[in-house]
C-alpha cells in the first residue's frame, strides 16, 4: 500500500486515506470522488456549459449532485432531466431534493440491496454532518458482491478468506485442520449409527447399498435450503415475524418433494431388488430425512446469525452430520421394524 500510496499526488493521496480509514464493509470504504457538483441557485444552460468545458465526465454518471456553498448536500440532478428540460430552468426548480441517500457508515450489503431494488446506477454518499462526500456506483457494489459471493463459497467448506492456491503450505494446512477435525468427529457419530443396525444390516445387505441414496438426497435439499436462508438473513428478510413462515414454506416444499421422489425411489428400489418391503422403508426415509433437512436448513443459519456467528461458515458441515446421521437411523430404524 505505501509504495502504491507514493506514486499518487497528495490529493489522490488524501482520499485514498479517507477511503482507509472507513470500516471494510461499509458504504465509506466503497464510495469514490470522482463526481460532478453543481449549485441550486444556477440555470440549467450554465450547468450544459461548464460541463462541455470540464471536456470529460467521470464513468458510469447518470446524475450530478447538488450541494451548498459549504458542501452540504440538497439533491440530485438527473441528466435525463438537465437534457430534456428549459435550460432557462434553475437547477432548483428541476432536481430531486429527497434521493435515496447512503451515509459513509452504512452497511455495504445494505446498499447492495437498495441497489439491486431499485435498480441504481448511483448514489450520493454524506457524512455525519450530511455534506457530500463521495458517490457510490454500480461497478463498485458489483464488485463488493462478487468478493461476497466468493468469500462466502470458501466459508460454506470451512476455509478462510485469504485462502488462495498461493498461500505459504502450512499456513494453509493449519487453517484447514479445524473443520476436517470436526468433520472426522461428525463422520463417527454417523459411522456408529450405522453400527447398531449391524445386525440388521446382515440379514439384509441390500440396505448397506441403499443408505447413501438417503442420505444423498437429504443433503441436496438441505443445502438448497441453507443457500436461500443465508441470502435471506444477508438482505434483511428474515426476521422473527415471518421466520414461521419460512420454515412452513420450506416444510411444506420438503413433503411434496419427498412424497414424489420417495416414490421414485421406492419403485425404483421394488424394480433392483424385487422386494416391496424394502422400497416402503426407502420411500418413508426420504420423506422423513427430507422434512428434517429442510427444518435443519433453516435453523442451523438462524440460529448461527442470532448468536453473532457468521451462518455461512460450517453450516455444511453442520447439515451433512445432521441429514447423514439422522438419514442412516430413519432407514435403518424402519428397516429394523419393518423388514425384520
């Protein structure tokens, strides 16, 4: 950063400090300066003219900013507005004076969202005070979400965000140690479920072939579910009023997803091995292992982001021991009382 900071004059120099010095994550540390200001008290003509003489606009403008004399921000002049209108107009007469407005230390997913709703290619940023500070644009919230996105794919398998291809090996290999040792802890639990039903297993080695495909199918649903409650909490639209909802809709998914390929399952099973039995336990186990991965799929992410943990990071993890544990003893449990 200081050899970067020392090829910049001293006002590039300026802002970029001013940019540093706002928390990562915020509207502050994603905003540029690079805009046009102009005054409410001039003609729309004289606006026409001083932009032909600056010769050049900066990227991605599609409206100036109105500020005071001393800076402090009244609103927004469209350029749609500036073209279409009597250049006789004042400013005043024609901007927008209650614009969608961020401050320096709004959350940067806040500004995601009211950019993705409203469609924006920018927005003015204030400081306390309410002067005009910088400008947030489109690329750069593209940008914040991109990283997002890619931060949150590592997160989902336990690595860390300054985790890359190049990073020293055995820095990388202790960051991976914690969530292989909590998958080894989870992969026993399951593997000892598997153990009480040996005997069953034994007189039924069929069902030793079959128990992946529930526990397969639980997974899938669940991360599905883990995915739309993760963007959910991320956007601020899951709270307690409607998280009932939530989990009765994603029920309610899960049952009509299990009643239909639980049948297929269950057919396909009566077809392999000739036995009806053994394709009723198959089609009950993924009904049921369905219903709970879609309720643990919810929960999990809730209950992470209302404990102040990132519901991202494990959350895998955490539904894989639940939907493999969980499917192994529905099937096998079944299988016990209804096979044998």
């Amino acid at each position: 950063v200081l050899a970067i900071m020392s090829t910049l004059d001293s006002r590039d120099r300026s802002q970029v400090r001013e940019v540093l010095a706002f928390p990562e994550g915020t509207v502050g540390a994603l905003m540029e300066f690079d805009m046009v200001t102009v005054r409410e008290d001039v003609a729309l003509d004289v606006v026409l003219r001083y932009l032909r003489r600056l010769g050049e606009l900066p990227e991605v403008v599609d409206q100036l900013f109105v500020v005071d004399r001393i800076g402090e921000f009244k609103g927004i002049l469209r350029l749609k507005d500036l073209l279409t209108h009597d250049p006789e107009h004042l400013v005043g007469e024609v901007m927008i004076r209650e614009p969608l407005v961020f401050s320096t230390d709004d959350p940067a997913r806040d500004a995601v969202a009211a950019f993705e709703r409203y469609d924006l290619v920018s927005a003015p940023v204030v400081n306390l005070h309410e002067r005009l500070t910088g400008v947030l644009r489109v690329d750069a919230v593209m940008d914040f979400m991109s990283e997002a996105a890619e931060n949150e794919r590592l997160r989902q398998v336990g690595l860390r965000e300054d985790e890359d291809l190049f990073a020293p090996m055995w820095r990388s290999t202790r960051n991976r140690w914690p969530w292989l040792a909590i998958n080894l802890l989870t992969a026993f639990v399951a593997s000892r479920v598997i153990g009480v039903f040996e005997g069953t297993i034994e007189r039924l080695v069929a069902l030793a072939t079959l128990m992946p495909i529930v526990a397969s199918l639980g997974g899938n649903t669940g991360n599905q579910t883990i995915a739309l409650v993760v963007r959910g909490l991320a956007l601020d639209q899951i709270n307690r009023a409607n998280v009932l909802h939530v989990v009765g809709k994603e029920v309610g998914i899960s049952i009509v997803n299990g009643l239909l390929w639980g049948a297929v399952v269950g057919l396909v099973t009566v077809f392999l091995y000739g036995k009806p039995g053994i394709g009723l336990v198959m089609a009950l186990a993924v009904v049921l292992n369905l219903l709970i991965a879609s309720v643990a799929g919810v929960f999990i992410p809730i209950v992470l982001h209302a404990r102040g943990r990132d519901p991202v990071l494990g959350a895998s993890v955490m539904l894989t021991f639940i939907t493999d544990a969980m499917g192994f003893l529905i099937f096998l449990g079944l299988a016990a009382v209804l096979l044998t």
